[in-house]
C-alpha cells in the first residue's frame, strides 16, 4: 500500500509519515471529516431558528455519560499511539498488547452509546422526536459506525500482526488504522460539546 | 532501444518487480492497435454519460433538485399534468444514456487488469458486475418518472406522488451496488507495485470513501424535509457532487492509464 | 529524509494527561455556569479546539508531515471551532 514502507522493508523505520510521504488514508480522513464538519454548521445553523427547543432538549443528554466516552475514547487513542510505536520498533507482541488493549477500552463505548440510546428510546425519544434530537441521533449515529469500522479495523490489525511478519509495511497499516482510529476520538470531541454543552443546564 | 534493460512497466523505478499479466490478459496474439480498440471509447461514455444524465435526468426529468418530498400529492399531481412532456423526453434520454455506465465501467476493469498481475481477479470482477449493475437504477428508476408523465390526467394525485417517490426510493437507496464497485477500484488501486501507480493513492483513497459516503443515504426513508430528506443538501447535494466527481476523476485516470499501458504491453511483447 | 524523533510513550501519557484534565474540566465548566457565564460555550469549544489540535499533533503525529496536510487538518480544527463558536455567538445574539 505505501511505496516507501516497501522500500524500508524491516528496517526499523521512522514513521512513513516522517519521510515525507503520508498514508493515503489522510485522504480518506479529511474527507469525512469535512462532511462531519458540514454537519456540525448545519446542527448550529438549525439551532439558531430553534434555540429554546435545542437547549432544553440538549439538558436531557447525560453529560456525564459523554465525558466518559471521551475518556473512553482518548484512553484508547493513547493505546493505539504505543502499538504505533511498538509496531515500528518490530514488537509483535507488544503491538498486538496494545492493540488488544485500545479495542477492549473501545468496546466500552459501544456499551454506554447502547445505554445512552436505550434509555432515551424508553422515554419515547426518537430521531422524530424534534430536531435537536434528529441531529443528536444521526450525529452520534453516524459517528458510531464509524466508531464500528474502527474497532473492526483494531481487530484485523490484531489478527495481521499475529499471522504475518512484522515489517514496514505491516507496520505502516497499523499507522494507518491508527490515523482512523484518532479521527473517530477527535470527532467525537467536538460533538460532544457541541450536542451536550453549549447551552445552560 | 535496448528495451531488455529499461524498466518494462512505466512510471517504475529499476528496482520495482517485472510482472506480465496472464496470457488471457495480455493477449499477444493482438497488436497494441487491436488490443486497445474501443478501449478509449468506452472510457469516454463516462463523461458522455453524465453530461446526458444531467441534461434528461437532471434538467428536463425536474431532477436536480428532487422536488421535495413534503410537498402534496396535489402538487406531485400538478407537477406531471403541466410537465409531462419534458418529463417523457428527459426520461426517454435518461434511460437511454443511462446505460453507457456499462462500457465506461468496462473500461476500467481493463485498466484493474494490469494493475498488479499478482492479485487475483476477484476486486476487479466485483467491480465490473457492481459498475454495470448500476445500470439498474439509474435506468429503472428513470421508468417510474415516465410513467407518472406517460397518462398524468388519468392517475389520481396520489398514485402520481407515489411513482416519483418511487423512482427516488431506488435511485437513493440502491446505493451499494455502487459503493461496491467504487470501493473495488481504490483496494485494487492501491495494490499497484508501479513506482507510479495507475490510480494516485489519492484517487484510490477518495473512490473508497466516496462509496462508503453513500451510507447516510440510510437516513434518506425516514425524513420528508430536512439534509436527510430526498432534496436535502446532505443527501442530494453532496451526496451526488462527491459522485459526480469520482466519475470526473476516474475517468480522467483512466485516459492517463492507457497510453501507459500501451507502452507497458509493446515492451513486454517486444520481449518475448 | 526526515528523522524526526517518535513521540515516546513518556510524552503520549502526558498529552493523554492534557485530554482527560482538559475534558473533565471543560465538563465541570459547563455544569457550573456561574463560573464562565455566558460565554461557558465559547470557552467550552475552546478546550475542543486544543484537545483536537493536540490529537492531530501529537496522536496523529501531523507535526511531522508535509506542510499541505498539515494546513488541511489544521484549517479544520480552526474552522470547525470558529463556525461552531461563531455561529453560537450570533444565536446568543439574538440570530
């Protein structure tokens, strides 16, 4: 996938992103994270014509639960930083611990978005219910898929780095998994105040 | 030229692996003028489609925008008995032009063909059946438009809403079978060994998204007015805008790809 | 080539240190609103924008890439801040 990662073979390598060239998948990052970002404008665009409505409706969301999904989130933004750094200095063991690791923190955000859902459902709170929560739900929602195709990706790194030899190129897609894997974190820190935090409670 | 000593693919540095295609691919019984034959047409039924797609489909079909979806029957009705013949004509074209997906996927295929013989074909046949599949929609959906135009003072209101709902229910939603396809071209395009790769990293890169883009179409059922409704800037604007560019930006690589190609296959032939 | 030094997992643990300080308080600032006042918001996308400058700098390690991506993903965050921020300004002010 990288020319570079290539050449350096098992050489232990400084990052790809330092010798100049960057995984292509930046370009899949910047992307979506220009959509989420077209998002984020269009949720404060409808809250300015219904301001009232989306705080009171924002004051039900349970900060708390948000701050620890993004603690959640950060932790296992760490974890994935040193499989990183083990995945290029040639620790197979090391790498898969940490991956291991950051997917087991992970999973804890799946089990509080599942709580936070279920519990505004059983108040009869769905994405029809106004518009803030329209947008609670589909932001979140949106941003939860992509949390699901981070963890998948942490799982098949795993099993790579169990199954194939540690070199630059395996290392260099444990980067890239990594890169996605810190977009999901730093989406998820700006919704989360923008959807729990702006207005007063 | 002494071309057993320069490199036998383009855009390769010395070092990067020499690898023919299988016999099937490669074809050496074919000169290079036969083998490339219709290939640059093909690749430019992209373009031609879209330009027609846009003129039927878009403008004369009523199309870009949708027409929103919380408006009344009374106005679908009102729309098709004033319209019906742009209607009639911008879907006759559409379903027309609507198939020329087929052979500018066709051309792509054969460029993921050379891409790196030493992958299987599976990514590229995906994408051959995903891309001509797409015909489906974009041609069936077409159907119900005409339909709706074809005996508008007979239908009832509601019976006219319907058909257009219909025709934008699977346009939108058919999705994946072109996710499928778009995804296909960025795995295999980033499986190229060239120095240079046929698709950029970046093409690659934004073809995946792009196709995994489509997803917030999920939503599209569930909201008559709204970014995720039918006509919204989110499922409509941007939605169509980032494929409307993939088809630009393939199409393009494409035509960069064959005169390559040509060259990679004269220097292989000349070897053997 | 560039050798720039990795981050080392001393320097990851400290920046992980800084996101959790920095969301915890920016929480607590918003549940005690007396404290900011109206302006909790502004401040609250503030720390937004400095957690996420800090996952793309040092998480992401952008500090080490080509100058293009670094704008790319530095533009972002300033502008996503600023349009959140900015739009939240003008609600406040009566829209």
């Amino acid at each position: 996938m990288n020319d570079v990662a290539q050449a350096q073979g098992s050489e232990s390598a400084a990052p790809i992103i330092r010798s100049g060239q960057v995984p292509g998948v930046l370009v899949f990052i910047i992307a979506d994270m220009i959509v989420f970002c077209m998002l984020f404008v269009g949720f404060m665009t409808e809250r300015m014509g219904q301001t009232a409505l989306f705080d009171q409706s924002a004051a039900t969301l349970d900060v708390r639960m948000g701050v620890f999904n993004t603690l959640i989130l950060v932790t296992s933004g760490l974890c994935v930083v040193l499989a990183v750094h083990a995945a290029h200095a040639g620790r197979r063991e090391a790498t898969r611990r940490w991956l291991l690791v950051s997917f087991l923190i992970g999973a804890g955000f799946g089990v509080t978005k599942l709580l936070e859902y279920s519990a505004k459902i059983e108040l009869g709170i769905t994405m029809h219910t106004n518009d803030f929560y329209m947008f609670y739900y589909a932001l979140t929602g949106a941003h939860f898929l992509h949390f699901i195709g981070g963890m998948i990706a942490l799982a098949v790194l795993w099993f790579m780095v169990g199954r194939e030899p540690l070199d630059g190129r395996l290392a260099g897609l444990v980067e890239s998994g990594a890169l996605y894997w810190h977009m999901v974190d730093l989406l998820w820190i700006f919704i989360f105040p923008m959807l729990y935090l702006l207005g007063p409670r | 030229m002494n071309t057993a000593v320069r490199p036998i693919h383009s855009g390769q540095a010395p070092t990067d692996p020499v690898v023919a295609p299988d016999p099937h691919v490669l074809r050496a019984v074919l000169s290079n003028a036969a083998y490339f034959r219709y290939w640059r047409a093909c690749a430019a039924m992209g373009p031609v489609f879209l330009a027609a797609f846009l003129i039927c489909w878009g403008a004369l079909g009523h199309n870009i925008p949708p027409i929103p979806a919380d408006h009344t029957a009374a106005q679908m009705g009102e729309f098709f008995r004033t319209h019906y013949n742009e209607v009639r004509a911008g879907m006759a074209g559409a379903m027309l032009f609507g198939v020329l997906y087929l052979p500018w996927t066709l051309s792509i295929t054969k460029v993921m063909e050379w891409i790196n013989p030493r992958e299987n074909n599976i990514v590229t046949t995906l994408q051959m059946w995903g891309g001509g599949l797409t015909v489906v929609p974009l041609v069936t959906s077409s159907v119900f438009w005409l339909t709706g135009s074809y005996r508008p003072d007979v239908l009832s209101d509601i019976t006219l809403q319907m058909l257009y709902d219909q025709g934008w229910l699977l346009i939108d939603m058919f999705y994946a079978i072109t996710t499928i396809p778009m995804v296909a071209i960025g795995v295999a395009g980033l499986a190229d060994q060239r120095a240079r790769p046929l698709f950029p990293r970046w093409a690659c890169w934004y073809s995946i998204w792009a196709g995994i883009s489509f997803l917030f179409e999920l939503l599209m059922p569930f909201f008559k007015s709204g970014l995720f409704a039918r006509q919204g800037w989110l499922n409509f604007w941007v939605e169509f805008l980032v494929w409307f560019i993939y088809i630009l930006v393939i199409t393009y690589y494409v035509f960069k790809a064959i005169p390559r190609l040509e060259q990679e296959r004269a220097a292989l032939l000349s070897k053997a | 080539m560039t050798t720039h030094a990795h981050l080392s997992p001393r320097a990851a643990v400290l920046v992980w240190a800084f996101l959790v300080s920095a969301t915890l308080g920016s929480a607590w600032l918003a549940e005690h609103h007396a404290f900011a006042g109206s302006l909790t918001a502004v401040f609250v996308m503030l720390v937004a924008f400095c957690k996420g400058f800090a996952i793309m700098r040092y998480f992401m390690e952008l500090r080490g890439a080509p100058l293009n991506w670094r704008l790319a993903f530095g533009i972002w965050g300033v502008a996503a801040t600023a349009l959140i921020i900015g739009l939240w300004v003008w609600t406040a002010r009566g829209g």
